[in-house]
C-alpha cells in the first residue's frame, strides 16, 4: 500500500532537520525507519538541491524587482535631470552605476598587492617550514598588513596636532 505524499513529506523534512542537527546518514535511517543510510542520504540530496534551485529562482526574482524599481526611479531622475535639475543628474548616475552594478557591466577593477614599501613580495619556493613557523610567517604578514591599513587612514601633517599642542597624537614627553 503506497504512503500518502503528506507522510513523505513529514518524513523528509524531519530527514533534512536531522542532518542539519548533525546527524550521519546511518542514523537518520534508524531514527525514521529506512531502508538504508543511502536513502536517507537520497532523501536529504533532494531536498537540499530543491531549496538551492528555489532560493536561485528567488534570487533572480528579487533582482528582476530590484532592476524594474530602479528603471522606474531612473525615469524620473532622468526627465528632471534633462532640465538640468543637479540633484537629480547625481540621482540618474547613481542609478545608473547601482543597475551596471547588478548586471555585471563594469569591468574589474585591477588590484597590484605588494610588499613592504610598495617593494615586490618575497616568495620563499622551499616548502619546508614547520606549522608553527608557517603560522608565524602568516601572523607577520597580517600584522604588518593591519599596520599599514592603519597609517594610510590616518591623515598626515600639522593640522593634526592634539589638544596639548603636539603632533606625535599626544605622546609628547
């Protein structure tokens, strides 16, 4: 006698939340009475591939959606910015720049990663470092990364005293 599509439907759900709580595929089979750990493995495949297509045609939805509001807002801001309306020139061109942006028309833009003071980057070719001294290179790298992150936002020159009158930040001695 064949199993109503709701049973199924429960069953496989509950296979799904099973594997997302970390259960193996042998214990779902158990847990629900199957057959084998494969057909609890099939069970969860399946949904699982569902939800990736459905979330993709959900995705491709919103980004239609999103594309016709900014085609509609873009009409106006363009017919105002005909008139030289500035704010709304602005408007059109961001507009403009958030519909390329969705669609994939800007080129990359090209990223250069260099050493210390813009020199190349060193590339030791022996594979013979320990985990501890790959792990230390790893951590130098980052520092040194952070470090520079932090000097480049911070503005240079005088205008950068502190309230005592220095420009050391407010380390003066």
């Amino acid at each position: 006698m064949p199993v109503p599509a709701k049973v199924n439907f429960e069953r496989d759900q509950k296979a799904l939340e099973l594997r997302r709580a970390g259960k193996s595929y042998p214990e779902i089979a158990k847990i629900l009475d199957l057959y084998d750990k494969s057909y609890a493995r099939r069970i969860v495949m399946n949904l699982l591939k569902a939800d990736k297509q459905k979330l993709a045609e959900t995705a491709d939805e919103v980004r239609e959606l999103e594309l016709q509001r900014i085609d509609k807002m873009f009409e106006v801001a363009y017919a105002k910015a005909l008139d030289g309306h500035l704010l709304s020139i602005d408007r059109a061109l961001r507009l403009m720049e958030r519909r390329a942006s969705m669609l994939g028309l800007d080129a990359p833009k090209r990223q250069e990663i260099s050493g210390p003071d813009g020199s190349p980057i060193e590339i030791d070719e022996r594979i013979t470092l320990t985990e501890q001294e790959r792990d230390n290179r790893i951590l130098t790298i980052l520092d040194a990364a952070r470090e520079r992150a932090n000097l480049a936002a911070l503005p240079a020159g005088p205008d950068m005293a502190s309230p005592n009158g220095t420009t050391d930040g407010g380390m003066a001695e």
